[in-house]
C-alpha cells in the first residue's frame, strides 16, 4: 500500500516507551487510527523483551516497571521474562485499544509540506504534524572492533543473540563487558562452561548496599546532562554500577567474576594480551560481545538532528533541534520507569505543540 495517510502523531515503537506514550495520547482524547498511530516492526508484542533469551526469568528482571493504568499481576518469577512480559503488553494493546500495527518497518523520516513530517515505511508514508520515536537499542547491539576479529574460527555472538547457558557446554567462553548482561551471562555459562574468562574495559564498580531512589535520580541526572550535551547517551545502568547482590558475591567468590583486562588483539584460537614485556593468550571456542547497545535512531538521519558530538541533543524527551520529534526512552529515559514517565511527559508537550501551531489549510 503506498497511498499516504495523514494523522496528528506517529509513535515508532511499540515498546515499554511507544505504549506508554500511546497511552497518554489515548487518555488526552487521541483516537488511534485517525488521529495517531503506533507503528512496530516487529512480528508481536512485547517490544525487546520478546526477544530476550529464556534463562531470564521474570523473577531475574529487576524493577521492571509496570506499564500506567494496569499492573502486571501475578506472573510467575521463573517464567521467562520474555514470555510474561509479551503476554503482559499484547492484554495492554488490547485493553486500551492501542491498535499498534505490524510488522511495520520505519525507513525514513523527512521534512514533508506545510510543517508535516513524512513517515516512509514499510507500507507507505505517513504524515505527521509530530513524531514520538521510541524504537529502543536492541536493534543497533554495538560489536567493537579489535585487531584478528576476522581471524577468529571459533564462534562471535552478542548478547543480541544468547540463546541461555546450555548452548556453552563443555566450550571455553570469553565473555566482554562489564554490565549486567555480562556478569549474567557468565554466572550462568560457568556452570556449563569447560571455562570462562571475564575482560573489560575499565575494571567493574560493584555497589554496595540499597538502590535508593536518590541514587538512581543522581544517576538519571547523569545521562540527561549528556544528552542536553548533544552527546550519546549511556545507559542508566552503566552509570548506577552492578548491584553486589548475592549472585554477585558468589560469583566473586567462586572466581567466575575475576575480571582481566581487554585483550589487545583475537587470534585463530583465542585471545591475547601483550604489554611489550609480556604476551599471553587464553584459547577460546566463543567470544560472547556483551558490549551494550546503541539507539535505534538511523531512520531519523534525514532530518539531521545529531550534533557534532555524535547524540540528538534532547530538552526533556523534545529534540532541540525539532520540537516536533520527541525521543521516549533514549537517554535519561531509558529504563522502564523512565520510558513511563516520558511517554506523559512527550504527549504533554506534543499537545501544547498542536495547540500552538494548527495546520496550514
Ligand atoms: C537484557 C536487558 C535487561 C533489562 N532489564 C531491565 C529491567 O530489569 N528494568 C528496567 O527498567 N529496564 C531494563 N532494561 C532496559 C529496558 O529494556 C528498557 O528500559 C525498556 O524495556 C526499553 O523499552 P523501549 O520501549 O524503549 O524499547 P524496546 O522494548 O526495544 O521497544 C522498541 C520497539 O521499537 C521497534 N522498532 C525499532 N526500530 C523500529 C523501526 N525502524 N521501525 C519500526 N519499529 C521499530 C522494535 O520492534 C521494538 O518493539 C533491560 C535491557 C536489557 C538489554
């Protein structure tokens, strides 16, 4: 279908951040379909979690947010979180009536006619008068590059693609990075694992005691001074430190968690450190890349938000450059609780906006 269609926002995403925003645009009188829609595409609901691997269980997701307006209720901890949580936002859709189409792929997104921007798709183009992109990161994993890559016959995944600890029986297993992803992995893998080995780049910072509310605002409020920057954004996580819960402990203890420095280069066989004094290679069957994820955001190019310093400098969840484009869980909202509250935050705004500014005739 290629006809376009015209709608007063398009929310990219169907996600934690796209049903929360879609949600407050249906709670302030926003009809789906004639005045917004949602747009995914992916094959079902459930945003990322769908695809999340099935050894993280719901009883493993921390603070995982409920959506606004109903509560996720009874689910069962060790059910894998993919599944809860997919089951969980296709109720949601349902309930409020969200009417989110997919598999929808977005392309582009251009400067249209008379302030209206043009979403191109995988079934046409829309026009829109705003834009709440909420497409998330885990369709950008970031893989950084190192000397003999190419070389490696063993096997690279990322944590894009795990498939749960079983698949590492009997390997050795370098795992890279230091994030949550990472310390999970291995704690699970070692126990299948002939042997693991931990690198990262900076050494890990473990927190001791509780995750208060103030330190995750101090932690938010770190994120969101980069973005207003115009810098990417770090995940929240990266810069709250890996809580040192018992699993954690156990893992330190058991020297699972003994972190090495990054290798300098990958060779056939494994990997290799060399200081100019020393050299010393550690043979491996698989790297497993924990190595995070970056926005999804190449379809916004067109519009030229990014600034030198390589991020979309952002005022809330409102591109500086574009106060029609607003970003829901990029940055300081990226976390459950976070995308929540910027998804109200962005149609608050996205309302004043139409208000302001009605459309030429
Ligand atoms: C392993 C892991 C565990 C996590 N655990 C927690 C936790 O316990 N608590 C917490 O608060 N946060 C957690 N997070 C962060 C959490 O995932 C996010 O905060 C939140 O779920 C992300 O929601 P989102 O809507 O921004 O993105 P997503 O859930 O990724 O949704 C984005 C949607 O956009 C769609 N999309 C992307 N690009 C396009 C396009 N071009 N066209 C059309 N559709 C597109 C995708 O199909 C997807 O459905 C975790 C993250 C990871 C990686």
């Amino acid at each position: 279908m290629n006809s376009m269609r015209e709608v007063e926002v398009v929310v990219i995403g169907a996600g934690q951040a796209g049903l929360s925003s879609a949600y407050h645009l249906r709670r302030t009188g926003f009809e789906p379909d004639r005045d917004f829609v949602v747009l995914d595409h992916s094959p079902g609901p459930g945003g990322a979690w769908r695809f999340r691997w099935p050894s993280l269980t719901y009883g493993k997701v921390h603070g995982m947010h409920a959506l606004p307006g109903m509560e996720l209720t009874g689910a069962d901890p060790a059910r894998p979180s993919s599944e809860v949580i997919t089951e969980y936002f296709a109720e949601y859709e349902r309930a409020f009536d969200l009417r989110v189409r997919r598999p929808v792929d977005v392309r582009a997104v251009r400067e249209g006619e008379d302030g209206r921007l043009l979403v191109e798709t995988s079934d046409g183009t829309w026009s829109t008068r705003a834009l709440i992109n909420a497409t998330g990161t885990w369709d950008r994993p970031f893989w950084p590059r190192y000397p003999g890559q190419e070389t490696f016959r063993g096997r690279q995944l990322h944590t894009a693609q795990y498939p749960g600890p079983e698949a590492f029986a009997g390997q050795r297993v370098v795992v890279v990075g230091g994030g949550a992803s990472g310390t999970q992995h291995l704690l699970e893998i070692a126990e299948h694992a002939a042997a693991t080995t931990w690198v990262t780049r900076r050494p890990p910072v473990f927190r001791e005691g509780p995750f208060t509310e103030e330190y995750g605002r101090a932690a938010v409020a770190l994120v969101e001074e980069r973005v207003r920057q115009g810098l990417p954004p770090k995940s929240v996580v990266s810069v709250t430190g890996l809580p040192l819960n018992d699993a954690i402990r156990q893992g330190i203890e058991d020297g699972v968690l003994d972190r090495r420095p990054m290798f300098d280069r990958i060779t056939p066989d494994g990997v290799a450190w060399n200081d100019g004094r020393h050299s010393r290679h550690i043979a491996a069957d698989v790297i497993l890349w924990a190595t995070g994820f970056r926005a999804a955001i190449d379809h916004l190019a067109p519009l030229k938000l990014r600034e030198p310093g390589g991020g979309i400098r952002v005022e809330g969840t409102r591109s500086v450059a574009d106060p029609r484009v607003h970003l829901v869980g990029y940055g300081p909202s990226a976390s459950t609780i976070g995308a929540n509250r910027a998804g109200r935050a962005a149609v608050r705004d996205i309302r004043r906006l139409l208000a302001e500014e009605p459309v030429a005739a």
